[in-house]
C-alpha cells in the first residue's frame, strides 16, 4: 500500500519550498508532482498541429517521496504515515504519531 496517494494534501521537507503544502497531482515510481511547489521553467518550442504557442512554460518538477510528509489535518503538522489492518481485514493508513486513520 503506497503512502502517499494521489489528492493528498503534504508538507515539504526539503528544498527551495521547505515547509509549503500542497495537493499530489499524481505518484509513479520516480517521484511525485505538487500542484505549485517545485516550480521549474522550460523552453519550449510552438506546436501548430497541438494548438500549442512556444515560450517560457512554468510548471511542477519531480519530488522524490522521501522530502515530503503527509499533512495530519488536525494537528496542522506533518506526520509519518504507517499501514495497519482493521479486524473487517481492510489495510488503511494511519498516522504514526497520533494512531488515527488517514482520510482519503
């Protein structure tokens, strides 16, 4: 069970926008993407067949999942996220600190 999941609001550990949060885009093997953090530009160039104009286009890179934290709603802080099995045999995830289940 992955412990981070696509809608999830987390916290940045590392980097340029330490301490921002911000929803996950999307999660694949090599890293996630966070809507408005680690903000990159690149050049690209006109694509008349896509309907697409050249320029400077500002978007989200790659976060490697270990320099973000899962943001627990109640306390405001991020918190490390385990994987326990409820007695229905369901697997949820829940919040190493505090013991509560994850809201997702």
């Amino acid at each position: 069970m992955k412990r981070i999941k696509k809608g999830d609001q987390v916290i940045l550990n590392t980097g340029k926008d330490k301490g921002k949060t911000g929803q996950v885009m999307s999660v694949s093997d090599a890293g996630i993407f966070v809507q408005g953090l680690n903000l990159i530009k690149r050049h690209t160039k006109p694509n008349p067949q896509a309907n697409q104009p050249g320029g400077i286009v500002e978007r989200e890179a790659r976060i490697h999942p270990s320099n973000v934290m899962l943001l627990n709603s109640a306390t405001g802080k991020g918190e490390r996220v385990g994987c326990k099995t409820l007695e229905d045999g369901r697997k949820v995830r829940v919040f190493r600190k505090s013991g509560e289940v994850v809201d997702a």
